[in-house]
C-alpha cells in the first residue's frame, strides 16, 4: 500500500468499493483499513466521502487503462484478452470477492455527481479501448461497438461469478468474447 496518507485512503475505498460497494464503503472502515489519521479525511477530501468515492473510480480507471494501454500496437484480440486477463486476475486474486469498484458506484450511486463520474470512468475505457482495438486491426465502427460490448460483458461476468462464487460464468463470457472479436478480425 501507498505511504502517504491520502493515497492510502484512495486505494482503501477502491478496494472496499470493490468488495462492499457503495453503501458498504464508509470513511470509519476506510480509514481502519488504510491505517491514515483520522483527521486526513476532511483534510484530503472536504467534499467527505463524494470526493474520496470519486478519488478511488479515477484510480482504478487509471490502472485499468494502464493495464490495457501495456499492449498498445497489440493485435484487437490480444487487446481484448488482455482486458479480460485484468478482470479475471480481480476474480482469482479476491478469491471472487471483488468486482469493479467503478460499477459498484454505478449501480449504487445516488448522488448525480457520483453517476457521472462512473459515466466519465465508462466513456473514457471505451474511447479508448475502441482506439486501441481499431489499431490492432478491427474496422472503426466495430471497434467502438466491441469496445462497448466487451467492457459491458466483462462487468456483467464479474457480476455473475462473484455471485455464483465460480469462475465458469466469467470464462464462458470470455470465449464468447474472444470468439466475437475473431470474427470481426475476419471482415
């Protein structure tokens, strides 16, 4: 974990979102868990727990782009795969206890200004997953629909395997996926 207090907290509400969602997510249990002083929160994030929730979708958006954008130049299914390998690393690795912090918000928001960053997060991952995907060889329309098609898919296996505690609902998702961008590769 981070040093600094601030970004201790940051991936503390990440990964509580994650795991808890929003309403699990409070600043009492962020800060247990980060071990940052009490008196950080207002200090780092006088908007309270707003601007702590949205600090933390802008970091996972952040690392999730950083994972894609490693195989930047990459073939369209490579690019795919590799969005896939990040979230089934998110499943094995939480024992399917976590799923996407951004969807979390999401789904649990109801704050306007938490929807729309969520909505930011989402629109920033396809703009640029469509990028990524049209340079490794998908033709621009189709790589702006996979891009969307991938990105909802993969969210919903998540969803789906962290709900039946197994593996099997991501990975059929996963071949599915695999197989639709084989196919557009083909056109």
């Amino acid at each position: 974990m981070a040093s600094d207090p601030k970004r201790r907290m940051i991936e503390s509400a990440m990964y509580m979102l994650a795991t808890r969602g929003l309403q699990g997510t409070s600043f009492s249990e962020v800060l247990e868990h980060s071990g940052a002083p009490r008196g950080s929160v207002y200090h780092h994030f006088p908007g309270g727990k707003t601007d702590l929730v949205v600090a933390a979708i802008e970091h996972a958006s952040e690392r999730a782009l950083a994972f894609v954008e490693s195989r930047k130049g990459a073939g369209a299914r490579e690019v795919a795969a590799t969005f896939l390998q990040m979230w089934r690393g998110v499943l094995s690795s939480s024992n399917l206890e976590a799923g996407c912090s951004v969807l979390a918000v999401a789904i649990g928001a109801d704050v306007p200004e938490l929807r729309e960053s969520a909505a930011r997060v989402f629109r920033a991952w396809r703009a640029r997953m469509a990028v990524l995907l049209q340079k490794g060889g998908l033709r621009r329309d189709d790589a702006k629909r996979f891009a969307a098609t991938l990105i909802a898919a993969s969210e919903g296996a998540v969803a789906l395997s962290r709900a039946e505690k197994s593996l099997e609902p991501f990975e059929l998702t996963a071949a599915m996926l695999l197989e639709q961008v084989d196919t557009l590769l083909q056109r």
